[in-house]
C-alpha cells in the first residue's frame, strides 16, 4: 500500500488515522512493531522452577518454602515461593514458633 494515505490504511486494517500514524512513527524510530524481548523486571520464579516446585511438592507435600528454596537452590525468597504456592491454589501453614 505504498502511497497511501494513513486514512485508506487505516480503513484496510480497522485502526484509526492516529493509531496508524502511531503505528509508523513506532516502526520508523525502533525499526520494528513488538516490545523488546525482557524489557522490564524479569520474574523471580521461571515457567520451569515452577513446575519443579510442583513436582517435589506432589512427590512431598510436607515440604516446607524454606526447605524447598534449599532443595532447589531456587535464589527467590520463600515468601516468593509461598506467593506462589497461594497463587495455584495450594494452602500451607506457618509452624509455630517454639
């Protein structure tokens, strides 16, 4: 659609003139559409180690966050890993301090 008006392209593709205006301004300046890959904090807690967290904890399910971040050699704090654990549904209990 080379030469057309940001008015036509925005009829072709649903979008505004501004938002396609936006749309090449963006790709002008950073010479593509998506954001950059790992921009932003990354997560403490990878797809992987979660799914190693649920596998020791259906094999053990006594384990405590602690003793886990241990196991695992996880660098998240436990309070991570209970945030977690809340997350996907699993309860747990703080033991009482003697």
């Amino acid at each position: 659609m080379e030469g057309a008006t940001k008015v036509e392209i925005g009829d072709e593709v649903n979008l505004s003139s501004k938002q396609v205006g936006r749309v090449i301004r963006i790709f002008q300046e950073n010479g593509r559409l998506r954001r950059k890959i790992c921009s932003g904090r990354p997560k403490a807690l990878s797809k992987s180690l979660k799914r190693k967290i649920t596998q020791t904890l259906r094999k053990n399910p006594y384990h405590t966050c602690s003793t886990l971040r241990a196991e695992l050699k996880i660098l998240a704090a436990a309070r991570t890993i209970r945030s977690y654990l809340h997350n996907i549904g699993w309860a747990y209990k703080k033991t009482p301090k003697t």
